[in-house]
C-alpha cells in the first residue's frame, strides 16, 4: 500500500493529516484520543501570554449553515484563543509529546506585537519538545480588536517583523497562519517567507456573520440579546482556501515554499486536491467537530486507496502537480469547444435542465410532449450549468468537439490556439498555423 508517512519541514508524521488550532486541540485528552484515533499531528489550540486571562463567553459560540438535508456546510465560531493556564498548557503539551513521539505537535501561538512579548513566550514553548510553531496571525474576532490575530495578518510589515523574532528567539520551524480577509494573499505570504518563515499555512476563519434571529433581531449565536462578527470554517470554505493555497504556490516569489493547507478538508478527496495545489500536508477542524476524530480513519484507507490506484508511492509524488495547470483566464484556449450530452437512459425526466437552461442560460435544452430533453448544439455555449444542477451524477456531460469540425452555434471550424497570445480576438496575437 502506498507510505502515507509525510515530512514537512523536517517533521515526520505518520499521515499528512493534522488536527489545526481549534477547540478540538485545547487539551491534553482532547489530543491523547486524537492520536489514537489516528491523526498524524496536531497544532495546539492558540496559547497566548502570561498576564490578565482570556474570557470566553459562556453562551453559544458557534453559528451554523446547513445544506437543505440538514449537513452541516460551515460553522461560524466566536471562540477565542485558549482560556486555560499558559503553564497547564505547556505541562500537557510535554507530557503528550513524550508519550507520543512519532506524531507532529506545533504550538499556536498569539501574544501583543512587541518584540517582548514574543521573546518570554518562545523558551518556554521550545522547552516542551513540540517540533515547532505555528503565529496565528488569521483570528478575525475578538484578538484582532486587540491589536492581534488578524490585525497583524493583515498588514504585511507587521508579519514579516514578527517572524523575525521569532526565527532570532526559537530555533524550530515557525509556520506563519495567514487571514483570507485580505485582498491579495500573495502579499502576507511573501512577507512571511521574507521574515523567515519555514511555512505558511492557510487558511484561517472568514469574518462573517451567519444568520440573524428574526424574532429578537441579533445576529447569532446571540448572548444575551447581542451577537457579533465571529470566524467562518467548515465545507463551504474550501474553495476560497484552496484558490489562496494555489495563489501562493504559483506566485514566482513563493513557487514551491512549504504550505499547510486549511479550510473544509472533510474526505480523503479535499486533501489531495489541497495536495494537488501545494500543500504539503492538511489540517482539519470542523469535520473532526462534526463526525469526531475517527473520520481521519476513512481519510486516511481513502488516501490510500486512489495513491495505489493512481500509482504514487508517498504524497511527495503528488504535491503541487496540478500548479502548473492554474492559469489566469486571458491564457486559456478560446477555441476549445465542447457541447452538453444527455444521457436518455439515465435521465429520469426532472426538468432541472431545461428550466435552467431556459429560464436563466442559452435556451439550448428543447422538451418534447412526453419529457424527452435533449440539448440543441446549434444554442449551447457550453456554459456547464445543466451539468450542475441535474440530479444524476453522469447524466449530462460535456463533449468535446475535436479539432476541425464544425461548430453548430458559430458555423466556424474549431480551431487549435494554445491560448490567449495566439488567439485572433487578441490585437497582439500570433497568427496560428
């Protein structure tokens, strides 16, 4: 079977698949039965300074999206960092890397940005044993408006100095944890590797706020008649996450830097596409909180299973082999043509595509007397949007048209233009052969 044993930054764990900073890494049980359920390392819930305690609301923290059968599509958190003891941390985090020295252990870590502050923390974390640190610079709520979390991740100076310290005061790998709530995420990333940072990882939560209680008109999850902006994770967000991984990972000033992917991992499928993108490992939170730890178990035989199919020997085989395939629009090829296929036998009649099609796209799907659809290639566009909302996995698919036949919509022959810089709408194109 394929060796899912991975080595990022020179940490070794036994799967590429993390548990991230989050509630489901507060604590030293928490973790013990993480590690055996099976998850290949963990990054210990945000540890802040010494000093006045964090305060945690006592009400609801999280609020919630739903799918329409009631799976649960992201939640919306206003957790803060750890509320425990700074020393009760570290005591556990010793004791728990010591019983299990195989696993990967990184230590969350936000405090004020002084210099100071970061310099008393870090000994005490590397005394520990943990194999290194991840700054959440990410945490959009309740931090951020004390001058941490993202207040600093979002301003790229403020990234690249603080990792400086870091790499002065900590001799093991700090991985440098990036906010989406940014507009270009080069930006960060490139001030992090340019403080030092041995890797990024991202992303973290999305500033949002999820629902309003209609009857008391707040925002939820409501404390006491008032609610607030809080982190949104879970399935919905991992497109963001993953165009961000792929942002970096192309970006000539950051190819091939060492990523850590976050952001709806739910099956074994998520991680190989973040995979595919750059990262080089996963972490996870809302799937371990919605299905518990055991669900790394199905990612990992899943894993397994497609890299014996596939013929890769370790997930080093895969990293970032599809970057080279994210291109920007104006380099993709205006002359490949393909047109909507319904499968007749598989088809049971619904309609989805037509009223789609007709009501909101091209009017390219006809509907006989007794509910027989079928695509007129003469109208389609090839815009794919029957493709999505059918209800049969295969139903509908879209064909390729090869090159030199005729397409029914414009009368012209397909051509072969590799991209924008030969395409003839281009005033600067290259005349094609």
């Amino acid at each position: 079977m394929a060796d899912l044993t991975t080595e990022f930054l020179g940490i070794k764990s036994p799967n590429p698949f993390w548990l991230a900073s989050a509630p489901p890494t507060d604590k030293e049980y928490n973790v013990r039965r993480a590690f055996e359920a099976g998850w290949g390392g963990v990054v210990w819930k945000t540890l802040g300074a010494e000093g006045p305690p964090v305060v945690n609301v006592n009400g609801p923290r999280y609020g919630a999206i739903y799918g329409a059968d009631r799976r649960l599509l992201g939640l919306n958190n206003i957790e803060l960092i750890t509320d425990r003891p700074l020393q009760t941390n570290l005591d556990e985090i010793t004791r728990v890397k010591a019983d299990y020295p195989d696993r990967a252990i990184i230590v969350s870590i936000m405090v004020p940005c002084d210099e100071e502050s970061w310099k008393a923390i870090l000994p005490l974390v590397e005394a520990t044993g943990a194999d290194g640190i991840e700054l959440n610079f990410g945490c959009p709520h309740g931090m951020a408006e004390r001058g941490m979390g993202s207040a600093v991740g979002q301003v790229p100076e403020y990234i690249e100095m603080v990792t400086r310290w870091c790499k002065q005061y900590y001799s093991k790998p700090v991985i440098v944890k990036l906010t989406p709530n940014i507009s270009d995420i080069r930006n960060p990333a490139r001030a992090a590797f340019a403080g030092g940072a041995d890797a990024v990882s991202l992303i973290n939560t999305i500033n949002s706020i999820t629902s309003v209680d209609l009857d008391a008109m707040s925002p939820e999850p409501m404390i006491d008649g008032k609610g607030t902006h809080g982190g949104y994770c879970g399935p919905a967000v991992k497109p963001i996450a993953m165009n961000m991984v792929a942002e970096i990972a192309r970006d000539p000033e950051t190819y091939r830097k060492p990523i850590s992917g976050i952001g709806g991992v739910t099956t074994w499928r998520d991680a190989a596409e973040f995979m595919a993108l750059g990262a080089g490992n996963v972490q996870v939170c809302t799937a371990a909180m919605t299905y518990g730890f055991k669900v790394v178990q199905e990612m990992i035989s899943g894993l397994s299973e497609w890299m014996d199919e596939k013929g890769h020997t370790s997930t080093s085989d895969f990293i970032g082999m599809a970057v080279p395939n994210v291109t920007d629009w104006q380099h993709l090829n205006l002359n490949y043509v393909t047109k909507a296929v319904i499968d007749q036998d598989a088809c049971i009649s619904c309609g989805r595509c037509y009223a789609a099609c007709e009501d909101t796209s091209h009017q390219a799907i006809e509907m006989s007397e007794d509910r027989v659809f079928t695509v007129m290639d003469d109208e389609c566009v090839a815009c794919n949007l029957c493709v999505n909302v059918c209800p049969i996995e295969g139903c509908i698919t879209m064909e390729e048209m090869a090159k030199g036949s005729i397409d029914p919509r414009t009368g012209e022959t397909v051509k072969d233009y590799a991209n924008w810089t030969t395409h003839p709408n281009n005033p600067g194109a290259v005349a094609a052969e």
